[in-house]
C-alpha cells in the first residue's frame, strides 16, 4: 500500500514538475494609476487573460506618470527590460525606438489582424523609429477644454469662440470666485503638451516645425516667438492662473469637478478621471451632470492664427515586445497571445466602456458609454485638423527647454525671446549632433 | 631568525587570509562603481548594453566642461550650498543647544521634548515633504489664512466705499475710489480701470449691494500665491526650513548622548570656579564635543549633498528648476527627458568631489580651532 502511495506522489511530483516546466514566463511593465476609476474592472481584464492562458505566468509591475518614465528609462540603462512595455510612439519613449529595443509588430501580429485598426495607427511612419514599434490604441488628442457649462450659463456667459471672448468673461468669473482656465502647470510637459502645441499648430502649423528642424528657420524667428508670446500673454490677462504652475497633476481634476473653474484644459485621456469608478460606484462628476452641466471644446481662435480649428493629436501608446526575446520562442509566443488579447474587439470595448480612450480599433462599438466618453468622440469629429504634439515632433533635448521655458514664462523669469534661444540652442546642438 | 621570519610571513599570510575577502567584496561594491562612473563621464555611453550594444568610448572631459558651462548646475549647487550651510550652521547648533537645555536640565520634560524634536526625523521623508508641500501651497493653510486677512481688509474698505460714495447711485465716484483701494494688479483685470470697471460695476442690480460688494473682493482683494516654492530667489527658504525642522532631532541625540559621557566633576569643578552656564557651554562641553561636532558636520555635509528624496516629494526640483539640487540634476539627466548618462555620472563625480572638499575644509578647521577631548 505504502508503495503505491510513494507511487502516485512521484508520478504527482513529476506531472507537476512537467507541468511548471511547460509554463512561460512574461514580465509586463504597464502604466496605470491604482487611484483612476476602473483600475479594478483593468486588473479583472488581466486576470482573464491568466485564468484563460494556464501556462504562461504573467509577472506585472504597474506604475504611472512620471515614476513610470524614471523606471522605464532605469530598465533602459541597465538593460533588463521587461518582456511586454507600454509604451509612447515617441517622446518618452525614444530611447526604445532609436535603439530597437522593442520589435517590429507588423509581422508578429499579422496583416489580418492589423486590418481591423484605423490605417494611420498601423502606419509605421508616425512612430519615432518608423516601424511598427507599439500598435497604438488611439489616436490622442492632447489639446481639449473640458467646459462647465452650468457654470457659464449661470452667469450668462457662453463658451467663447475667441481668445478676446475668454479674456473678455474672466473679469465675471473671477468675480464669482471662478478661475477662468485651470491646467495643473506643476508638471512642465502640461502646458507644452495640452496647449502650446494646439498654439504652434494654429499660429505657424507642422511644415514650420518640419522647416525648423531641418535648419531653413529658426525658433529664433518674429513666428515662433509670437506663439510664445501668447502664452505669456494668457497669463498676463489672468486668463491662466501664474499660481497653476503650483497645481499638481492630480489635484487638477477634482478642483474642476468642485466647481473652481469654468475651463481645464487637458488631454482627451483625463475624461477617465471623472467617470464613474464600478468598484465604488463613485465619479467625480455624476454622469446625469456629465450630460446636462458639461462640454468639450477646442480652444477658441487665437489672434493672428493661421490654421483656424487646428488641435494637437499624436498616435496613442500601446503596448510593445521587448526585442531580447528570441524569435520563435515560446516567450515570444506568449507575448503575442497576450497582446492580441489586449487588442481584441473584447477587452478594447470594455476598454471604451471604461473611458481609457477612444479605442483605434475600427469593429467596437458600445451603448454603455458614460456621457463624458460619447462627447469626446463627438470632440474628436469635431476638430477639423491635427497638428504636432511637439514632444511627439521634437527630440527629448530640444522640447525639454521648451517645457522648461514655458515655466519660466509662467513665472516670469524669462522673456519668450529667451526662451526661444534656448530652443535653438538645443536645435543647433542636436543638428551638429545628427549631421 | 629563520623561525622568526617564517612566523613574520604565516601572519602576513594569514592577515592576508582574512582581509582579502573583504577587500575584494569592499572594492566590488565600493570601488567598482566609482571608478565605472568615472569611466561613464569620461565617456560619450547612450544606453543599453555596455558591451555588444551600441560601440562606445572615452570622449575626455567634454561633460565636465558641459557642465561648468550649465547655468543648470551652478543653480543645482547654489542650492546645494544652501541647505548645506543651513544644515552645517543651523541643525548643528541648533541640536547642540537643546541638547545641552536638556543635558543641563534647564527646561522641564526633557525626555518629552527630546521626544518632540526627534519625531520629524522618525517619519519618513517623502510623507515629510508632501505634507509639508500642501502646508506651503496655494491652497494650503499659510496662503488661506493670508488670504482671508487680505479680504477681510480689503472688503471693509469696499463698505466703506460703498457707503460712502452711496454705490451705485454714484458710480463714477464709486469706480475712482474702488481703484484708489485696490492693488495694482487691478490692471491686470481690466485693461482701462476707469472705464471697464465701471462698466463691470454697472452690470449689477443697483440694490443688491451685498453681491456687489462681494464680487469686488473675490475679484480685486489683494491675494498672495503662495508662490514661495516657485520664486527664484526664495523658493529654498522653505525647503531650508523644513531640512532644519526635519535633522535638528537627529543632532540633539548625538550631542546629548556625547554630553552625558563628560565627566560631571570637570563640570562641578567648573561651577565651584565660578563659571556660568555659558561659560560651561563654551569651554568645558564645546571643546569637549568638538570631534563629534566635525563628524556630525560630516554627517551633515554628505545628507545635504546627497539629499533627494525631501525636495523630490516637496517641488521634484522645479517648477522651472528653481529648487533643483545636485542630486535631482544627477537624477534628471539620467532618467528624465533624454537620458545623457555620461553627464549624469559626471555630476555624481562632481557631488562627491564636492563633499570630500567640504571634509577635508572641516577636518582641517577641527585640527586647528578644535578642543582635546
């Protein structure tokens, strides 16, 4: 008896240990924010994709913002990347375009299953290393103005079609304890990202940045300098508060929904903020008043612009395979599987559901949208034309000053002459860097 | 004399036997990324794998001449020195002095202030540096209470008016003295004061006074920002303060455990000769505290040239780098923006080129003006 007992627990041991050996390991480095509403119903989209692939066994690290880009770029320089990255088309992720660290997806994902995307996210043009690098999941526009109607209404105001109408109500608003416009300027990308490139896009317009990087103009130059003006010109009015540049990131929402201001200005991805979150059944604005109190807008015209309507937009991030994983192998196997499954009809509507954005690809449609995610699309038909989010046109070294002048403008430390300077410095630099 | 120098050489031998491990784990883990990060600064490295990657090599000093060249990292060190000379000059004699307050049993509850003052440094930096953050922000309770002050005086000055010049009733009066009360910043609000304003006063029911007078405050009331962490010039002040407010404790323990390692005759001695409490502060404990006042100074001068994760959490080095310190330089050129590894590893040569002047500075001013224990 004691001997088939000994039997059975070997033949255990060793299906078990057969078992474990035909498991495959994955590690996924995601950006998400615990805090966001729908973090849990995320983590639920995950855990399918675990209970349903028994033998792979997905090692996840989860972070966001800025410690997500410090960690990434860690992993970079010391070479340990994770099998599966989320990733940017550009920006902050350059150092794994430029160096090739993620693989080409177009072939490992297949023609078949890239038709069922929107052609300009499957074009590899659009991304830093021109390949397909990540599959982005949308397409981002940086530049919205999330608008309290209520409020505006309430005091006989309408949403402006002007910079002069905005600069005109904010005497009213700030009667009434309002800011006009609220941006969380603590972070330096904000303003760049979500404004001034809306800004370039209208004043001077992509073939001026494209002539600017290629030495025929220079940042330098009467153009450019007015785009910066403007934004000093913005603070000057009161238009932007100079006291935003000490407002964090994440505190911005919720001053908005509280009612502290009649515009934020923000990228479309912030709608998630405010949605309903399942797992506590909580949003930072109620959906009926998503509906009824609530709208996006464009930033109204810019004097002296040239592209009228013109917003920024860049291709969205998206998930990428780390190129250390050899071809062919059940790693890379695995990282596919998991990426098609992140990209199914499935999980990208429930994705839409959630408010994360409005998902590329071309067969999810959804009637459980919250009224916040159905008026960004709309936002989204509505904007005529895209132009450069300039951290997605220029490199690290030269929109880095830029960030860092746009502070200092809001400060009032530097001129926009001075600031333009420093940009071409970068340029100059980075072009006898490239020649 | 063979036997001796058998022996001379098995002790060798084994002393060799035993530090050898020890020496090789200490140049590993210590010498090995020294001398890798002069190597790195020396070099023009971009990332990813040292050897079989992108080919690399040795470029000279061109980073160090970046940096001197950097309005970035004089800024970064300005500030460095900063909280090194508050933290050398004022955690020291601070510690020093509530140390001896307790040793001296000069104040009551010792153990309950040695308590107090120690608290800060028992609770971790970064929740230190984000509530002090909400403490110094727009929103937080400094700015609130000053602003409230502000609009109190402000809006009694508006009734005033109102009352005197019988609001809207007169409004030309009511808009000239309306500007000769507000700040300058009304200029901001209103491009031409006297007539836009008047414009603006004009748009309310002429009954409704208490709205009127209301509205005016939230929209001319003198308001300060808060703005103290962003300012060029002052923006440090707070993060000295709260580096005091932080270390003073730690300071105060070493003393106070060295103070009660004096021998209390030369103190008592001291007394039956007439000496004063200052006089014993300055020539019997000072002296005797003096190589433990250098090396606390060490102490010191290395936490405030490698303190990060304070400043991280209080402003991360901004807004526009106006608190940047070395280390969150170090930290931005090597993992913010565009990654330049060789520039980074430069200024971590630079932060501990820096700190072994500054030693060698105290270990000198000890040998000279310092006490025999």
């Amino acid at each position: 008896m004691k001997k088939k007992i000994c039997s059975v627990l070997v033949f255990l041991v060793i299906l078990s240990m057969g078992a474990y050996a035909q498991k495959t390991t994955i590690t996924v480095f995601d950006y998400i924010d615990a805090t966001a509403p729908g973090y849990a119903e995320n983590e639920a989209i995950w855990q399918k994709f675990i209970d349903e692939n028994p033998d792979i066994t997905l090692v996840k690290e989860e972070l966001s913002n800025e410690p997500f880009h410090q960690k990434l770029a860690a992993y970079v320089a010391a070479g340990t990347l994770p099998d599966v990255i989320y990733m940017y088309p550009s920006g902050r992720s350059t150092a794994l375009h430029e160096q090739k660290l993620v693989k080409d997806l177009a072939p490992l994902l297949g023609k078949d299953f890239l038709s069922n995307f929107i052609p300009s996210v499957t074009d590899p043009s659009g991304q830093k290393g021109k390949y397909l690098a990540e599959l982005p999941q949308s397409i981002t526009y940086t530049t919205v103005m999330f608008t309290n109607t209520k409020l505006l209404s309430d005091l006989g105001l309408k949403v402006p079609s002007t910079y002069a109408e905005l600069k005109a109500m904010a005497p009213k608003l700030k009667a009434k304890g309002i800011r006009p416009v609220l941006m969380a300027n603590k972070d330096d990308w904000v303003m760049q990202s979500c404004l001034f490139s809306t800004i370039v896009g209208r004043m001077l317009g992509d073939e001026w940045i494209d002539n600017a990087l290629a030495g025929k103009v220079k940042f330098t130059d009467k153009d450019f300098v007015k785009a910066l003006e403007f934004v000093q010109t913005m603070y000057k009015d009161g238009v932007i508060g100079r006291d935003t540049i000490q407002i964090s990131y994440g505190e911005a929402p919720a001053l908005f929904a509280e009612g502290k201001a009649a515009f934020f200005i923000d990228g479309d991805w912030r709608q998630n903020a405010f949605l309903t979150d399942a797992s506590s059944g909580k949003a930072l604005i109620d959906p009926k008043l998503q509906q009824t109190d609530f709208g996006f807008y464009n930033f109204p015209a810019i004097p002296g612009e040239k592209n009228p309507g013109v917003a920024s937009a860049v291709l969205g991030c998206g998930y990428g395979i780390s190129a250390s994983i050899p071809a062919g192998s059940d790693k890379e196997k695995a990282a596919v599987r998991l990426l098609k499954y992140l990209y199914s009809a499935d999980v990208q509507r429930q994705y839409l559901e959630l408010g994360r954005y409005i998902t590329s690809r071309k067969d999810v449609k959804s009637d459980k949208l919250e009224p916040f995610t159905m008026k960004m699309v709309q936002y989204h038909d509505s904007v005529p034309k895209t132009c450069y989010v300039l951290d997605g046109a220029l490199d690290t070294s030269i929109y880095t000053p830029l960030n860092l002048g746009l502070q200092q403008i809001g400060l009032g430390t530097k001129t926009p002459e001075e600031v333009a300077q420093s940009i071409q410095a970068a340029v100059d630099a980075w072009r006898a860097a490239h020649k | 004399m063979n036997g001796t120098a058998t022996k001379l050489e098995k002790d060798r031998r084994a002393y060799w036997a035993m530090v050898l491990p020890s020496f090789l784990i200490y140049l590993f883990v210590f010498g090995f990324p020294i001398v890798l990060a002069i190597v790195l600064s020396l070099s023009n490295y971009s990332g990813g794998k040292m050897f079989g990657g992108t080919p690399w090599r040795i470029t000279g000093f061109q980073q160090y001449l970046r940096l001197f060249t950097d309005p970035y990292f004089w800024n970064a060190l300005k500030n460095n020195i900063y909280i090194v000379l508050i933290s050398v000059f004022g955690q020291l004699p601070l510690g020093f002095v509530f140390a001896y307050l307790i040793y001296r049993k000069t104040v009551r509850f010792e153990a309950f202030w040695q308590g107090v003052l120690y608290v800060p440094a028992m609770i971790s930096t970064i929740v230190v540096g984000i509530l002090w953050s909400i403490i110094f922000s727009p929103y937080g309770p400094i700015a609130d209470t000053a602003n409230h002050y502000y609009a109190d005086t402000y809006s009694a000055k508006i009734s005033g008016i109102v009352q005197a010049t019988g609001g809207l009733s007169n409004p030309d009066a009511l808009t000239d003295q309306i500007i000769k009360a507000s700040p300058k910043t009304i200029h901001t609000v209103f491009s031409d004061p006297a007539v836009d304003l008047k414009d603006f006063l004009l748009s309310y029911d002429p009954s409704d006074t208490a709205t009127l007078e209301k509205d005016i405050v939230n929209l001319l009331a003198p308001r300060w920002n808060a703005d103290f962490l962003s300012k060029n010039n002052i923006a440090m002040i707070p993060i000295c303060f709260v580096t005091l407010w932080m270390w003073v404790g730690t300071y105060l323990l070493i003393f106070l455990a060295n103070m009660q390692k004096i021998d209390r005759s030369i103190i008592e001695a001291a007394q039956i000769d007439g000496a004063s409490e200052t006089q014993i502060m300055g020539r019997v404990v000072l002296p005797s505290l003096s190589k433990v006042i250098a090396n606390s100074a060490i102490l010191c001068i290395s936490g405030s040239l490698s303190g990060f994760a304070l400043i991280l959490a209080m402003t991360g080095g901004g807004p526009a780098r106006v608190t940047q310190v070395l280390s969150i330089y170090m930290y931005d050129k090597a993992f913010m923006g565009a990654p330049d590894y060789p520039l980074a590893n430069a200024i971590a040569i630079m932060i501990v080129l820096f700190s072994l002047l500054l030693v060698a500075l105290m270990f000198a001013l000890e040998r000279r003006f310092g006490g025999k224990e």
